[in-house]
C-alpha cells in the first residue's frame, strides 16, 4: 500500500469508441496547470489513435500481400517466358 501519494485519474465513461467502452489515464506527476479541455482532447486522440493504429496496419498488410503476389506472378511469367524459349531453340 502506498501512503502519501496522489495520481491523478481520467475516467471516460462513453468514449464513443468501438473498441473501448470506458478507458481511465492516468496523468504524469509534473503535470501541475493545465486545462480541462486540452487534456480531453489528448484523451480522445489516445484512444481513436489506437483505433487508426490498427486500420493503418491492416491496410499495409493488405498491400504487402499484394506486392507479394505481384513479385511471384512477375517471376513467375519471366522463368516460363525463358523456358519457353529455351525450349523453342533447342528443338
């Protein structure tokens, strides 16, 4: 148990959010004057910054695995194009 020390607790209750019902955050111990609206507002990029982290990396995953394909199906058509040929001047 810890006597003598203050945190300081942010609760949303309705965050709007689709992943989060309630989120609390808690603030740094240096933080002394500051006002209500901006701390609300840095909440709110907190919690929909995580809601765009996680579109951000699905989207790169989706053009990753496109550039994948595309890097297959290129390869792919040279070693069949080189093939073809070879065969053509062999026979």
């Amino acid at each position: 148990m810890i006597k003598g020390c203050e945190k300081r607790i942010i609760f949303l209750e309705s965050t709007k959010s689709k992943y989060f019902d309630q989120a609390y955050l808690v603030m740094k111990d240096d933080i002394y004057t500051c006002d209500e609206g901006k701390i609300l507002n840095e909440a709110e990029r907190i919690i929909f910054g995580a809601e765009s982290l996680k579109n951000d990396k699905k989207s790169k995953s989706i053009k990753r695995m496109w550039k994948n394909i595309l890097f297959f199906s290129s390869g792919f058509l040279s070693g069949l194009i080189i093939a073809f040929s070879l065969a053509l001047l062999l026979l």
